[in-house]
C-alpha cells in the first residue's frame, strides 16, 4: 500500500515538476524568420541523397549477397558507393610484400598480389622503391611476432624520412597478427595504415584508398564462407617450377595451444572445381609440383555442389576422435587428391598441413597406388605424452598415434615421415618430456619441427591452463627433443646411401655456383654437381639439369638434413616405381 500511495503522490497535480519547452531556432541572414516548405524539401531531399551514397549496413557486414556485384569475367567485387571508383585504383603505384611464417601465408600473398594488381598496382622486389609495404604476418608463436615488431619499428623510421622528399610510404600488416592484435598496431603503437585480416584482402584496394587522406584503415572480419575461389592467385615461385594452391582455410580442432582457429576461423572449403581448374592452368604453365594447402588441408570437405551431399560422416583414423561432432556428406580429401593427381601424371603432388585423425585408409592407399603423389606424409605428434596430449586436446592417444604410424608404413612402402613437437606445454613433467623423445626414437623422422611451447592469448589453454614451465627449462627440453631428432634422422638418412632418388631441381646449391640442389619424392634436400647427364636412362645423349627438371641421382652421403648424390640422367615423375633400387 505504501508503494501505491507513494506513486499516487507522484502523479498528483501538486507533485508535477515543470519542465521547460525549448524552441530550435534557425539562424539565417534573410530577413525571414521562416523557412519556406520548398527549402525544407529541398534539403531534405539533399540530406537523404548524402545518406545513400554513403556506407550502409551491407558495408559492414562480410558475405552479404547485397553487397557483391557479379562481373562479366566471374570475379567478385566490393561495391562502394561513397568512394569513387578512380580512388581505388593503385595508378600504378609499388608494392612491396614480405612474407612471415607458414607456406598459407606465401599463397595468401599470392591472392593478395593478384587482388592488387588488377586494381593497377605494380609489384617491386626492391624496398627503397615501394609505395606500399605490406606485411603478411604470422600469430603462432611469440617469436613470430617480435620479428613483425621489430620490422615495423624499422619500416617507420624509413617512412618518416621519406615523407619529406616523395610520397608517403604507406605499411601495411596482412593476415593472423592483424585480426589478432588490431586494437594495439592501430590505436596504441600507431605503426600501420592498413590492417587486413586473412579473410579481408578483397578489400585492400578501398583500404588503401582510404590511407590516401591520411586515416588509418582496417578490416579484420572472418568469415564463414571465404575461400577467395574465384581469385587466380600470381604464383610468385622460384623459377615457377612449384607451386602451393589453398585448398580449404580455417581450423575447427580447437588445439588447446593453437591461435589458428582464432585468427583464421572456421574451416571451409574450397569448391573442387576452382582447384581443379588452378591445377590445370599451373600445369599448362610448366609447373613440376603442386602442393595442396589447407590448416587441417586432410579435413577438406566440398559440400558446394549437390552431388556430393549426403548423410555419410567423415572417417576418421582409427582411435582418433575430435571434439565437434562428426561432419555429413560432401567431397572427401581422397576424392580430391584423386582428382588432382590425375591432372597431370607428370607433375607431383604434396599436402600439408594435414591433422594425424583424417588419414582412413582409403587416403593411404591412394597415396601408396598414385605414382606422383609424394610419399611422404607430415604426422604433427606435437607430445609423445598421453597426459601431455590431453591437457593439448589433440583427440588421441600416444597408442593411437603408433598404431595410425604402423598402418602408415605397412600401407606405404618406403614412406617418408616428418612431424611437429612442442616442448614444455603446461603442466609437462620430466617424465612427460622423456616420453617425447622416447616416441622420436621409436618412430623416426627424417624431417622435424620442433619449437618450446609459447602461451597465446584466446587460446584454451590460456584461460584454462598455467604456463608452469621455466623458460630455461623448455629450452633445455627443445634441445634435448632437436639433438635427438637429429640424431634419428641421420640414421635413416644414412640407409638411403647407394639408392637411386628421383630429384625435382630447385635450382642453384647455396653453398656452390658448381652445384645444383632439388628435393627428393620424400622431401630430402639433395645437393650434385652441375654437370650434363644423359636424357633417358639407356641414351647415350646428355643435355644440361636446369631448374624444374627431374633427374635420377645416385645418393653418395647423408646427413641429418641433407643428401649428396651425382646425377644420373632425366627422368618423369610417372616412371618412378622402377625408381627406388640400391646399388
């Protein structure tokens, strides 16, 4: 009652409390006080012409089919209405890209490059002539980024000294550290004008167009559906004679260490027929070797064409398990390496990097049947700990992952194993640790990655683990997990003695301008003397080994990170199973 009577006091004549009425007044040097209701339309009509040309909702918002425009040729593009189309083009201005971090970020640098150039931007391998510089960035880990950080510091010390004799120099970050750490390059540090994450470079001409009045610019959104399909990367590789082609982007393991989920989304796929079509044109062009790019690249899944939907899940390895449920229909990471392989016999396939669940079998024996599929597999183990493995949500077991290695090597004869460790994870023990190096002996590698554990930030572990080991004690156990690893890899390096390897040529050795370097079907670098050899195994005429040719070399000595040999004679990939005898 009290309640009641206190809101009837409130609404009563005696309680009302005054509120004075303020009038808007025009300020107008006519003689009017009045604006006439033509006036009043008029400049209503104008405000609302000012609104449409401007940004709208569309604008902010990635993967709305209102805010694409279908061009002649199938490209899709950005339409902005509230920037003149001239402001966009690049009026043959120099760009100027540095590549940090895994073979994703090369090809993203492929995309962007191609992105640019068709807005009239000109490429230079020359710093001291860019107008441009951008920087195409990796997350991973924290030495990664201090290397970014370091950079940017030099790159802007180059900037304000040209800023007084020639055009502003604009810098540019591209890819994981941009969506990563956005608020601190743009707002805090203040070292950049562009920020584009991995999923914005369709945007980079309009954010650099911004930069041109002197405004930072960024787009950092993920997306459900990029897989940049319709973009014909300008394949920027050594002597052309390889390539990598994106095909699937994004992560959904959710690896308790890992920022890639965070910075580059969720996984998609890219439409078979798009990569494909890239495969072919790559081999039309001469190109020797194809690698298949993708953060979990086994995982791919095409679900973009009818035929290949369905209610089958994916397979997974046996004892391997994921924490999302299990994906129905679309077309398989087999079905894909089959059809690629079938492009062209002549030219090599790789993938990488694959996820230790997504090797079925089927995967396997394709491999093991397909001649200019590699045989050789990247099986990231990360830990040889079981506790380790959980704590990292990795979805198996260390008996799993023997298990998966055995069946890798009774199906693929004389296959090639490399893999990722991780030294002082949270909570890694000493026993932990010496179980890691334990299954580096047990399984043997002949190439590594091997890194200490660096905390990230969004990550699982960071907001439910403690990073408990010592700096000093993860670099002692990555030294101890390298020495070991070295050790393994040249014992089974050393059995390749006396084999005969077909080598894919790369080019010049860095030690010598006498020799030439290429790499094994297992990944080996191999370094022979420059010398003509004979033009098929039963010819008597020679002819020179140029950069792209595959030649037979006689392996002589090994190391732990590379062979020697001499050169044979030329030879096709597609001849290569009467290949691997000894001496």
């Amino acid at each position: 009652m009290k309640q009641l009577w206190n809101l009837t006091q409130l609404f009563s004549p005696k309680c009302r409390i005054p509120v004075r009425c303020l009038q808007v007044r025009l300020c107008c040097k006519s003689n009017s006080s009045v604006i006439s209701v033509r006036e009043k339309q008029r400049r209503s009509d104008h405000f609302k012409t000012e609104m449409s040309s401007g940004p709208n909702f569309h604008d902010f918002i990635r993967g709305v089919t209102g805010n694409k425009k279908t061009t002649l040729d199938n490209d899709v593009e950005y339409k902005h209405n509230y920037l003149s189309a001239d402001l966009e083009l690049g009026n043959s201005r120099k760009v100027y890209f540095e590549t940090y971090g895994c073979q994703m970020n090369v090809n993203d640098t492929d995309i962007a490059w191609s992105i640019l150039q068709r807005s009239g931007y000109q490429r230079t391998a020359q710093l001291r002539e860019a107008d441009v510089v951008l920087l195409v960035t990796c997350s991973i880990r924290e030495k990664a980024e201090q290397t970014i950080w370091n950079r940017l510091q030099e790159l802007t010390a180059m900037k304000n000294r040209r800023q007084k004799s020639r055009t502003p120099m604009k810098i540019g970050i591209l890819g994981c550290m941009a969506e990563r750490l956005k608020t601190k390059l743009l707002e805090r540090e203040k070292l950049v004008d562009v920020l584009a994450g991995p999923d914005a470079y369709r945007d980079l001409p309009r954010l650099l167009a911004v930069t041109e009045g002197g405004q930072q610019a960024s787009n950092v959104l993920l997306s459900l559906e990029e897989t940049y399909a319709d973009i014909m990367p300008v394949h920027h590789t050594p002597q052309g004679h390889s390539a990598f082609v994106s095909i699937m982007r994004g992560c959904d393991n959710m690896c308790s260490y890992c920022i890639v989920p965070f910075t580059r989304g969720r996984e998609r796929s890219r439409p078979a027929s798009s990569i494909l079509e890239e495969v072919r044109i790559l081999s039309d062009q001469g190109v020797k070797e194809v690698t298949l790019l993708g953060q979990n690249v086994n995982s791919y899944r095409d679900a973009s064409e009818e035929q290949f939907c369905g209610a089958i899940p994916t397979k997974l390895s046996r004892g391997f398990k994921t924490v999302y449920r299990p994906k129905l229909g679309g077309m398989r990471f087999s079905d894909l390496l089959d059809r690629v392989s079938q492009v062209d016999p002549n030219m090599r396939i790789r993938f990488t990097s694959p996820h230790p669940k997504d090797f079925p079998d089927e995967v396997l024996h394709l491999i093991a049947e397909r001649e200019n599929i590699c045989k050789q597999i990247h099986l990231p183990a990360q830990s040889g700990s079981g506790q380790v493995l959980k704590a990292m949500r990795r979805g198996y077991t260390r008996e799993s992952y023997l298990e998966l290695v055995q069946n890798i090597r009774t199906i693929i004869q004389d296959v090639s194993l490399s893999s990722d460790f991780i030294s002082g994870f949270c909570g890694e023990t000493e026993e932990d640790h010496q179980q890691t190096l334990s299954l580096i002996r047990e399984v043997g590698y002949n190439i590594g990655f091997l890194f200490a554990y660096s905390m990230r930030k969004k990550t699982h572990a960071f907001h439910n683990l403690e990073d408990d080991v010592p700096a000093d004690v993860k670099q002692r156990r990555l030294q101890e997990c390298i020495s070991v690893f070295r050790r393994e890899a040249a014992r089974l390096n050393a059995t390749l003695i006396g084999s005969t390897q077909l080598v894919l040529v790369e080019g010049e050795s860095k030690r010598s301008a006498k020799e030439l370097c290429g790499r094994t079907d297992g990944n080996m670098r191999v370094n022979f003397p420059r010398e003509d050899v004979a033009v098929g195994p039963a010819e008597s005429n020679t002819a020179a080994v140029n950069a792209g040719d595959y030649v037979l070399v006689e392996i002589t000595s090994a190391s732990s990170q590379s062979l020697r040999g001499q050169a044979l004679c030329h030879r096709r990939p597609s001849t290569q199973s009467a290949l691997q005898c000894s001496n």
